[in-house]
C-alpha cells in the first residue's frame, strides 16, 4: 500500500503540503501565544473522472480555527461633545501647570494671564 503522505505530496505538486505546513505553523503559534486550542482540518475530495475508468480526481482543501487573543478593554471618559477622553473631563489634573486652567466639563486647556 503507497503510503498517504506520498500521495498528498503528489497532490499539486507539493503546493497541498506546503500550504499545510504554513498553516499549521500558523495554529502552533497561535496556540503559543493565546493559549487556547486551535485546529487544522484537511478534507481530500475523491470523484470519478468519467464512467467505467479507474481515473479518479482528487481535491485538498483545508480549513483553520486560529485562536486569537482577546483585545484588552480600554477606560475612557466622555465629554459634552462626545468625544472619548483619557482623562476624566470633569476633573482637574492633578498636576496641572499654575498657569493652566482645565475646564471640569470639557476638559479643555486654557492659558491664565495670557
């Protein structure tokens, strides 16, 4: 019996293998990163190439589930306006230049005695 890996190299040339080693690949470092599972999945299609031959055709197609790291939460403040803000508008800073005034609903910047 011609072992399966010979006939999944033979498979476009070798393009079937390649593809699934960059894939794979792909899915370790995922996994490596996320630490959660991932999966690699190889469907071969096999259909007959016409009636009362023995030619068969043969089809890979491959599928992944990448883990992906979930994106960490972000703390804004919003303004009358609706903008998103770091800072909390309503308050002043805490180490706010002397010669700067921070408007508590805005958030906006003025220079005294300017």
């Amino acid at each position: 019996m011609r072992p399966f890996t010979d006939v999944l190299r033979d498979i476009r040339k070798g393009r079937v293998v390649d593809t699934l080693s960059e894939e794979l690949a792909e899915v370790v470092r995922a996994v490596l990163d996320t630490n959660k599972p991932g999966e690699l999945t190889l469907t071969l299609k096999i259909s007959p190439q016409g009636k009362g031959d023995n030619a068969l055709i043969v089809s890979a197609a491959s599928k992944q589930k990448v883990p992906r790291a979930k994106l960490p939460d972000a703390l804004f403040f919003a303004d009358l306006d609706g903008d998103l803000l770091r800072d909390d508008p309503t308050q002043n800073r805490m180490f706010a230049d002397a010669k700067e005034r921070v408007d508590p609903l805005t958030g906006e910047v003025t220079q005294l005695g300017a």
